[in-house]
C-alpha cells in the first residue's frame, strides 16, 4: 500500500514539474513575443519621427530655397543688365543657399553664429554682383569662403587675428577698405574692425582684395588664392616673377588650398 502511495505521489510531483516546466517556458515565450511586439513599436515610433524630423528639414530647405528664389527674381528686376542673366543668377542664389546650409549643419554651427535668411540673401547677392563687377567668378569667391569660414560662421576668429566668414585680418581689410574702389557697390565709407563679422561687407572686403591679388599675379587665379592663404608676401617668395611652376614650387599646404576651391568651382559650376 505504501508503495503504491509512493507511486502515485511520485507521478504528481513528476506531473507538476512538467506543468511548472510548461509554465516557465509559456512565460519565457510570452516575454520574448512581449519583448519583439515592444521592439517593433519603439521601432515605429522612432521611425515615425525620424520621418517627421526629415519632413521638416526638407520644409525648411524649401522654404529657405523659395526665398532664396524670390530673391533671384527680385535681384533681376533691380538690376537690368542682368536680365539676361537670369537663369545664371538663380541658379547661383540656389546653389549658394543649399551649401550654406549644408556647411553651418556640417560644422554644427551655433544659432548666434548663423547667417539669418536676410543676410544669406544678401550675401549672396552681394557675392553674385560684386564678382561679376570686378572678373571673378562667383563660385570661386562662395567656394572661398566655404574653404575659410567653418560652416559660414560669421563670428569665427582666426589663429592669426582673422575675423569673420572671409577671415581677413584687420590690418588688410582696413587698407583694401579705406582705398579708393572705383566700384560703388563694393566701397567701405565708413570703416571699423567690427564690419569683418557682418557677412555681406566681409565679402564685400574679400572681392576687393582678390581682385587686387589677381592683378599682382598676372591674373592667375590659382596663384591669387594663395596669396589670399598664405600672404602677398609668403606668395611672391614663391612666385619667382611669374617663372614658378604652380604644382612644384608652392608649398603643399598651400596648394591645397587652392586646389580644394578649384576643384569644388569646376564640380558645381559643370565644367567637369
């Protein structure tokens, strides 16, 4: 009879360990379903928000890109030698808001350092008009300020003293704003070192100084931007009269200045 009994209290306790074994695996299984529903709902939502995120950056650089092209049109009616123009005009407006745009996100460029939609318009107004007043192409002068200014940060401040989007010390920029330019749209009546953080009259500097740097190398523009780099000075070390071999006998450092705002010229501008 005891046998018996052990027996039968034997099958019970195999018959709960199962039952306790079936449970626990149920329970694992339920956890790993709740763990996978729970997965695939973070998964929606954050999907759901980076979609919502990229929808109002594509909003915001359309908005930004409209204004930019109002600007073009309201560009050309103000001036009509460039009429003719037009098509030119608004394509540099529009290319130069998406680069700006791209390199303030690229460099993580604070709310104060960045350019307000009034003075990206104008700058790029002022880049447009002013290059083609003096010879310059004008994407080689916005590709400049790409390669000097750290994501268009118009507070940005030099090892050397340089100050603004176009990092022109002040020793230069007071000189080449207090001559005589025979450019209205480009002059600097009224001078102070604070006018190198304001974007547009930093251009306005900038396109004055390459012109004059064009002029003392034989209206070589690679040679041009050098000396914008390294210095007038540093530059006709290398120069040697107009004798020196640009790929040999400018310093690296130096070349690949120019050579970075040559190439990115020849890319946006189709001449590749």
């Amino acid at each position: 009879m005891e046998k018996k009994t052990d027996g039968v209290i034997s099958k019970v306790e195999q018959l709960r360990t199962i039952v306790f074994i079936i449970g626990l695996v149920c329970a694992l299984l339920l956890g790993c379903v709740g763990m996978l529903i729970m997965g695939e709902l973070k998964t929606k939502k954050r999907y759901e928000l980076e979609k919502k995120e990229y929808e109002l950056e594509i909003e915001r650089i359309d908005k930004e890109k409209q204004l930019i092209l109002d600007t073009a049109f309201y560009v050309r009616d103000r001036y009509d030698y460039y009429i003719k123009d037009s098509e030119k005009l608004e394509k540099f407006m529009l290319d130069g808001t998406r680069i700006i745009l791209e390199e303030a996100d690229k460099y993580d460029v604070s709310k104060k350092g960045r350019m307000s939609k009034e003075e990206m318009r104008n700058f790029l107004e002022k880049t447009y008009i002013g290059c083609n007043l003096v010879g310059i192409d004008p994407y080689v002068s916005l590709f400049q300020t790409v390669r000097e200014s750290q994501g268009f940060d118009k507070n940005v401040k030099g090892s050397l003293d340089e100050k603004g989007v176009e990092q022109i010390r002040p020793i230069t920029a007071k000189l080449i704003a207090n001559s005589i330019s025979p450019w209205k749209e480009l002059q600097t009546p009224f001078y102070s070192e604070t006018l190198l953080f304001d974007p547009v009259e930093s251009k306005k500097i900038s396109i004055r100084y390459m012109k004059y740097l064009l002029e003392e190398f034989d209206g070589r523009i690679e040679w041009a931007l050098v000396a914008y780099n390294a210095g007038p000075v540093r530059a006709k070390e290398f120069w040697k009269s107009g004798e020196a071999v640009f790929q040999e006998d400018v310093p690296e450092k130096y070349k690949k200045y120019a050579d970075f705002i040559l190439g990115q010229y020849t890319r946006v501008s189709g001449l590749e």
